[in-house]
C-alpha cells in the first residue's frame, strides 16, 4: 500500500512540474512577442504545441498566427488559423469577437479564408465524432 501511495505521489508530483514548465514555455513565448522577438516567440509557442497536453489550444494557435503576421509572414499566420479552425473550433464570429486575433490578421485571414471556412469547420466537425 505504501509503495501505490509513494507512485502516486510521484505521479502527481511530475505532472505538475511538467505542467509549470509548459506554462513557463507558454509565458516565455508572450513575453517574447510583446518585445517584439518574433523569431524567439515563435520558436516558444511551437515548443509549446509539441509539449503541452492541454485540449484546448485555439487561442495559442492564434497567438501564433498573430506572431507570424508580425514578422511578416502571412502565409504561416493563415496555416495558424486553419489549424485553430480545423482542430479547435475557430468559427466566422472569432474573426470578429475573438479578442486574442489581431484585427488586421482577422481581416486579412479572413478574405484568404472565406472560401475554405465551412470544409474547415467540417474537419472539426468530424473530429468530435
């Protein structure tokens, strides 16, 4: 019995280390974007996509998507927001009332997106099945 309760502890333990450490890689990511280190916010917020076990990444990936349109890379901030679409939900009235996405992003995404919005939330649609 002692041993099951020391795993278990252990166990929790970890994932909260585990945890505070993604949250850290998240809040590096943000701390570079609002200096303006778009290359190394970049780099933290991918880390953090391939690290953390959270479910809900829509804002993340938009966080992204704003960080690429600021380093002058539209077409990867457009990749970001498909992926927000297709795998978490994104729909039409975030590109007005989401308050993550940057406005001229949600314009520009938008115009390249509208077209492809509605297979995009099928994708989405289908993954919940």
């Amino acid at each position: 019995m002692k041993k099951i309760l020391l795993t278990l502890v252990f166990v929790m333990v970890a994932q909260f280390n585990f945890a505070s450490a993604n949250d850290s890689i998240l809040n590096q990511a943000r701390k570079h974007f609002q200096q303006e280190n778009y290359k190394e916010a970049i780099s933290a917020y991918k880390q953090f996509l391939r690290t953390t076990s959270e479910s809900d990444l829509k804002n993340v990936y938009i966080e992204l998507a704003n960080t690429y349109y600021k380093a002058n890379d539209k077409k990867n901030a457009v990749n970001c927001i498909k992926d927000a679409i297709a795998k978490y939900g994104f729909q039409e009235a975030d590109f007005i009332y989401n308050q993550t996405i940057l406005p001229k992003l949600s314009d520009y995404a938008l115009a390249q997106l509208y077209d492809d919005i509605d297979t995009l939330h099928q994708k989405y649609m289908a993954s919940l099945d």
